[in-house]
C-alpha cells in the first residue's frame, strides 16, 4: 500500500515554511482535492474542476491559552505552497461524511462562522478510507482535548470507526511541559474516544438501541466480541423467520393462486402490449410527421419573434415621447424651463437622424410609417421653430426697451456713464444653446432672428453713443484756438499764445477707449451668439482694442458662451465665404448709425482746435491696427471712415491755410520777409507736438503742400517788381531757413524744402550781386564779354585789330572804370545795403560781393594777359587789397 501523506516530512516542512512568522506548529498535513458539491441533488456527487490542495492542522500556545487551526493551502505557479484560507477549530460545528460517494473518502467541515451558509462549503476528497479517518480521528482529538468539546459527526459508522481505531491508531505521544522539562507520555487507544451522532435514526430509535446496548455486559471497546454476538443474533432471528413461514401453509396456498392469477394478467398483459405496439407504430409516424411540421412551425415562430423584436425597435424609434410632444408643441421658453426645452431638441435632432438614410437601413425608408414618423416630426421641427422664433425676437425687443426706458442706464449731465452690457449678454446666454439647436433643426430661421436682434440693440447702441458724445462735448472744457494761422492780415501774435486744447484729444480717446472696445465685444458676442461659423475673433496675442493697458471689460472671455458646438463645427480651421459676407452685413445692421457720433465728436474737436485732428488721426491709426478678427469688420470699417473724416478735415484745414497763403498776392507791393513764413515756423512747431503714432504721413503731407504753396507764391509775388525781385527772394528764403533750422535737422521733409530754400537763397544772391557789380563796371565787364564772344570765331592775335577792341580803346576804357575805383566799390556796398530790410543778411551778403567781384576780375585780368600782353593793369592782388581795406 502507497505511503500516506500524512507521514510526508518534506509535506510537513513545506507546509511550515508557508506559515513561517506566525508561531503556529504543524500537527499534521495531507494531501486533498477540492471539489464543490451541488445542494439538493441526491444520488450525483457534483464535483467541479478538482483542485488539488493541502490540509495542514496547526496549533498555537499563548500562555495557558491554545488555539487550533485548520489551514488550506494551495500550489503557486512555481509549485510552492502557500495560504489559502484560515479556519478556527472552535468554530467547527460537523463533520458529514458524503453518502453520495460511493468510496467514502469525501467529507465536508461545516463552520457556524461563514458569512454565507447558502453557498454550499467545499468538499474534501481523501486518496482512500485509511487517510479520511486519520485526519478526521485527529481533527476529533484536538477538539476534545484543547476546545474541550466535540463537533456533530453525521455519515460515520460507529463500528467501523471503532475497528479502525484499534487497528491503526499507533501510540501518540503528547508532550507535557513539567518543571523539569518535556514529558514524553503513551496513549493508548482506550483513550482516545470518538463520539458519533447518527443523524439518520429518530431519537426514538436511538432511545431504542441505548436500551438495548445497556442490556450487554460488554463496553463499547469490546468492538470484536459485540460483532460476533449480533451475528449469532442474526442467524438465530432468520432461522426462526422461516419456520414461522413453513408452519403458515394456507397462507402459502393463498400465494401459490396469487401467483396463477398474476400470470394470467401477464399473458393478457402480453396482448394488450403486442396491440399497443401497432397502435404506437402507427402513432409514432404520427409523430415523426407532427414533428417535421413543428419544426417548420418553430422555425416560423423564431423568424415571427426575431421581426417582431425588429418591428419593435422601430417603433421605439418612431416613438413620440409625450413630453417632448408637449414641450415642442406648446411647452414654455422660460428660463427655468429651457433644460426641458433643449432635451427635447436633442431628442428632435437625434429622432430625424436617426430617420435618414446613413443611421436607418435602406429598407425601412420607404416604409409608410416611416415616411408618415417623418412627415410628422417635419411638423412638430416647423411649430417649434416658428414659436422659439417668435419667442427669441419678442425678448431681444423687451430686453432692449427696458433698458432704453431706464435712464439710469446712460450718459447724463455731470456725469459720464461707461456702458455695461453684461446683463444684457448673461439673459442672452441663457438661450445660446437653443439658437444652437435652431441652427441644426433649420438654419434658414437664424436670418430673422440676426435681424431682431441687430435692429433692437442697434437702438441701445445708438443711444448709448448719443447721450455718452453729448455729455463728453458738455464736460469738456477747452478754449477754441484761432483756425487762421497764415493769414497776413491776422496780427502776428496770436499764434504764439495759442491755449491748450489736450483735453479734446482726451475726449476723443476716451470716446474710442469706451466705445471700440464695446463694439468689438458685442460684435464677437454676436458673431458667437448667432452661430456664425467664423475663426477665433481676437488672434492669438493680438490686441483687440488698440490699448494695451486695458481693455473694456473685465470678462476676458465675455464672448465665450460655454457652449459646444452641436454641429461639430469647433475644430473647422476654415470658413465659407457666404458666412463671414452674411456676418458683415448683420454687424452692419448691428452698428450702422453710430458713426455719426463719432462725426460729431471729431467735427466738435475740428472747430475748437483744427490741428488736433493730427493727434486724433494717430490714435485712429493705433487703434485701427489692432483691430485684426474677423468679427470686428464693421469697427475696422469704423475707423477707417474716422480716420478719413479726420483727414478730410485737416484737409480743409490745409487747404485754407495755402488759401491764406495765396491770398498775399492780392495786396500791394511786399517788402521784406512775409509774414507767413515765420508764422508757418510756429504752426510747424505745433504740429510736430501733435504727432501721435501712425500720423507723420499725414503731417509731411501738410508740409509739402504748405511749403510749395509758400514757394510758388513766393515767386509770384517776387515777379510782380523785376528791380527788387532778387532781394525780396534772398531775404525770404533766408528767412525760411533761419525759422525752420531746428525742426529740419529732425524732420526729413523739412529738411528737403529747406535744402531747396537754401539753393533758391544762393541763386538770389548771384543775381543780385551780379546786377551791382554790372551796375559799377558796366564797360569793364561788358569789354572782357566781346573778347570772350570773339574768341569762338577768331584767333586771339586779331582780336587788337577789332573795330572797338584795339589797344588804345582798352586804355581809355580801363581809365574811365578804374580811375576812382574806390569810389565806384563804396557806391556798390551802399547800392547793396539801400534796398535790403534786413540788416543781418549784409555781412554775408557784401562777402559774396567782394569774392564775386574778385573772381570776374581774375577773369578779365587773364583776358587781358592772353590777347594784349604788353598791357598792364591793376592785379587781382591789389584790388584784393583795395576791398579788404575798405
């Protein structure tokens, strides 16, 4: 016979290995399997998948105190053992052997401790009988002797359990510790008793069979001798039984007929079978053909409940929920009813999806109930968007008339009012998410509704601009400044008093700072509120407003609604074409009319101080370049109309300053420098102070046209007298260039004009100083002027021979000029100095006449050199002489 498990040592230290660090002894340990049996089934051991496992008995001692266990082990993957589950032997309330297995190696332990008694406990299947008493015979000692009570044994023959105990139970030898150490002590089999409780019998029985046992003089240890007896009883019993049978002959005869007439029966019984046969023949092709029908009819019944199940997730399909009905049809736009209003537009959406081709297979489409569930949601679609229309048009009407109905709401005298919309936006907001809706159900509807919208808070825009321009013109306190700068009539102090007109360019830009803002915001809003498929409406880094200090409202992502998009149109990266022209022309609908505020407030400005219409122009330009989304066209419109208005007006200005220019040449004969150059000077200066950003352009293009203006008149006026032209010329270009000196070595067009004063200067200057000089020594020079017209024709060698050009008349001509040279030079100097008003000029003036003068002697001395050299006259160095001591 194989080795138990039980006496496996290498079992044993495994098993202790497994447990090593909780202090507990392996009594013993063996090798089970693990099955689960099903309840209430007699007669089938239900066994599932076998597992192997191990059942190892510990104990373990704390102070006077020993606790028992039953541990259940199982094999890792690497076939170690290791804990599975933990039992307390206290809590083990039987111990049923399994009558279903014929074997009696299967048990199972029940624990009065588990959590749930309905599931039924594993059970336990042993290799054979002699390893299942082991275990259970010790599972039963340690209960006696260390919980001091036993469990219920059920299943368990009482004297099979005893024979086996007397036969196999070996010696046990206990441990006891004693002062002087550990005890080894011998059991003997006498002593270890088993108690089994035979749930099988009645208590009346086993009253019974305790009666009769008592009868004997034997013990329950006499296991031998009280088996032999009960067999002699038995045999005495039988023996008697069938004398008592022999002596009943009547009653045997009675048998013997009963016999003859239960064979009669069973002959008849042998012709009814052999009639039943044919008739179950025949009853069985019955049933053969019953049996292809009901197939086929079972086959028709699966295809009925397959279609039948098809048919009705059509029907939920095409369900109508009443309160979606209800809601569609006549339900409430309330605020607190708009969660019901758009659930059931996302159930109306999804419904007619769901109807269409792609998400309904092609069979069902042509359906008549399809196409009427069709026709009918089309209608209950059409109701409610004709009611949400007419809803969302009569609010944005109400929202905008309580708000122009109450003051408190605008500009008013003393007091500026910024607008605040945000009230306006969070009621809006409450119904995007049905525009939303709106849009996927009929797009066609948003056009009215755009329209409402833009014409009710166009009213509240326009009013808000109306009364904010009116209130800032009326609290803006600034002295007009003269609009004639140039004129030569004016006295020519008024322009460098000029007041301080900042506080109109203040208003202006405050007018911008309040309002673009706004409008860019409500123009975002609305490109968002009513669905507009357009790109991210400020860029990424861009400055929405043209201020980067600060911004209109202190929302950032006002315009963000919190909503997403239904048709998925988000992550789009392009837009059409028609939808950003269809947002051009609503946000003209929106903003359209309030430019004219604007008009006002830049023609108020115009008339107090024009040249603030420069500073005003570079403010438009900054704020104009920051206007880059597409859903702030109109405002970029805006401002580009302001900014050509602005220009317009400086214009005018412009133009009515060249006006007073050109006005000089009406008057009488002008001498000196004219008024309008230094007074251009000054206006210069002032202008240069007014440049803001972008408006250098506009301000060089004012100088040019000044300047050539004051140029061109100039020269006209220079032409009206021939004789003092070339001075009136010299003295105004200087005049220019000395105003404007400092502003040209920062400003490049100045630069430009002043560079060209200063040739004209220079010109005037040679021409005049030509005509003095000519003037003093008309012979002298007009004889080196026939010399030099001769010498193209003829040689230098016959030119003494010329009629007029002889020696002799060169003598006379040169005694008549230069006797009394000094004389004819001082007349120059007065001839220069008589005519000229300003005497600054003189010095460099009578500079340029001496070296002019210089210069065409040095000509006509070399002159003389080359065609009568054996003449002498005066040298240049002597004359150089003359006018340095003069």
């Amino acid at each position: 016979m194989a080795k138990s498990s039980a006496d496996d040592e290498e079992l044993k230290r495994a098993c202790e290995a497994a447990i090593e660090g909780t202090k507990q002894d392996i009594v013993m340990s063996i090798r089970v399997a693990k099955s689960r049996g099903i309840w209430g089934k007699s007669g089938k051991l239900g066994r599932h998948m076998a597992k192997p496992r191990v059942l190892a008995l510990s104990m373990k001692s704390k102070g006077p105190r020993t606790k028992a266990f039953l541990r259940v082990l199982k094999y890792s993957t690497g076939g170690v053992l290791e804990p599975a589950k933990l039992y307390k032997l206290k809590h083990l309330s039987k111990v049923e052997v399994i009558t279903n297995d014929p074997s009696g190696c299967t048990f199972t332990l029940g624990f009065d401790n588990l959590r749930s008694q309905s599931v039924a406990p594993p059970q336990w299947t042993m290799r054979n009988i002699d390893d299942r008493n082991r275990l259970l015979l010790c599972i039963l000692n340690i209960c006696k002797d260390v919980l001091g009570r036993l469990p219920k044994v059920v299943g368990i023959d009482v004297v099979e359990m005893a024979l086996w105990a007397k036969e196999n139970t070996p010696p046990v030898t206990t441990q006891r510790n004693l002062q002087d150490g550990p005890v080894a002590t011998t059991v003997t089999e006498s002593d270890l008793k088993v108690t089994v409780e035979k749930e099988l019998v009645s208590q009346a029985e086993e009253e019974d069979m305790e009666a009769l046992l008592g009868t004997y003089v034997m013990g329950i240890g006499e296991a031998e001798a009280f088996s032999e007896r009960l067999k002699r009883e038995l045999l005495a019993l039988e023996a008697a039984n069938v004398h008592a049978i022999l002596e009943s002959e009547p009653l045997v005869d009675e048998v013997l007929q009963g016999l003859e007439a239960a064979t009669n029966c069973v002959e008849d019984m042998d012709e009814w079978l052999g009639i039943f046969n044919v008739k179950l023949r025949h009853m069985r092709e019955d049933i053969e053909s019953i049996e292809t029908r009901n197939n086929k009819l079972e086959m028709q019944s699966v295809n009925n409940k397959a279609l039948i199940e098809e048919l009705d997730k059509l029907l939920e399909r095409l369900r109508v929920p009443s309160e979606y009905a209800a809601c569609l049809t006549g339900g409430s736009f309330d605020e607190a009813r708009m969660l019901q209003n758009v659930e059931a537009c996302e159930w109306l959406t999804g419904a007619l999806r769901g109807l269409e081709v792609p998400n309904l297979d092609p069979t069902y489409a042509n359906m008549r109930a399809v196409k009427e569930k069709r026709a009918e949601l089309e209608k209950l679609k059409t109701t409610f968007v004709r009611r949400a229309s007419e809803f969302l048009r009569n609010y944005f009407a109400s929202l905008v008339d309580f708000m122009i109905s109450d003051k408190s709401y605008f500009s008013q005298r003393g007091q500026l009012k910024r607008p605040d919309h945000a009230d306006l936006r969070y009621k809006c907001r409450t119904y995007a998410r049905l525009l939303q809706h709106l849009k996927s159900l009929d797009k066609s509807c948003l056009g009215p509704l755009r329209k409402a919208y833009c014409s009710s808070l166009n009213l509240l825009l326009r009013r808000e601009a109306r009364e904010f321009a009116n209130e800032l013109r009326a609290s803006t306190k600034a002295s007009r400044n003269p609009t004639v700068w140039l004129e030569a009539s004016s006295g020519g102090s008024q322009s460098g008093n000029s007041a301080d007109t900042s506080a109109v360019s203040d208003a202006y830009a405050k007018m911008l700072t309040i309002f673009i803002p706004l409008l860019v915001d409500e123009s975002s809003f609305f490109a968002h509120f009513m669905c507009f498929e357009v790109p991210a409406l400020v860029p990424p880094g861009g400055v929405a407003n043209g201020n980067k200090s600060g911004s209109y409202d202190d929302d950032a992502n006002d315009d963000d609604l919190g909503i997403m998009d239904i048709d998925d149109n988000d992550s789009k990266a392009g837009k059409t074409s028609a939808d950003l022209q269809a947002l051009n022309e609503s946000l003209q609908d929106l903003l359209d009319g309030i430019q004219e505020d604007f008009y006002a407030v830049v023609d108020w400005a115009y008339k107090i101080d024009p040249l603030r219409c420069i500073s005003m122009h570079g403010i438009t330009e900054r704020y104009l370049s920051g206007q880059k989304a597409d859903a702030a066209g109109f405002v970029r419109l805006l401002l580009g109309d302001l900014e050509s208005r602005i220009s317009m007006q400086f214009s005018r200005f412009v133009d009515e300053a060249c006006h007073q220019i050109e006005r000089n040449e009406r008057n009488v004969r002008q001498m000196g420098v004219l008024s309008y150059i230094p007074r251009f000077a000054t206006l210069a200066t002032r202008m240069e102070q007014y440049i803001q950003g972008q408006s250098r352009d506009l301000v060089d293009q004012a100088y040019t046209k000044f300047v050539s203006i004051m140029f061109v008149t100039l020269e006209k006026l220079a032409q009206t007298d021939p004789k003092y032209s070339d001075i009136f010329l010299l003295e105004n270009y200087a005049a220019f260039q000395n105003s404007l000196y400092d502003l040209a070595n920062v400003v490049p067009t100045l630069a430009k004009f002043y560079h060209q004063a200063s040739e004209a200067y220079e010109q005037a200057c040679t021409r005049h100083i030509s005509m003095i000089i000519y003037y003093q020594f008309e012979r002298l020079f007009q004889f080196a002027r026939k010399i030099e017209d001769l010498m193209f024709t003829i040689s230098p060698e016959e030119i003494p021979f010329q009629l007029g050009l002889s020696k002799m008349d060169l003598r006379k001509m040169l005694k008549s000029s230069l006797s009394g040279v000094d004389k004819s030079i001082a007349a120059m100097y007065k001839k220069l100095q008589k005519n000229l008003t300003s005497e600054e000029l003189l010095p460099s003036l009578w500079d340029k006449c001496k070296k002019e003068f210089l210069d065409k002697y040095d000509s006509f001395g070399q002159l003389v050199a080359k065609i009568y050299p054996t003449e002498t006259i005066p040298s240049v160095a002597e004359m150089r002489e003359l006018l340095a001591s003069m």
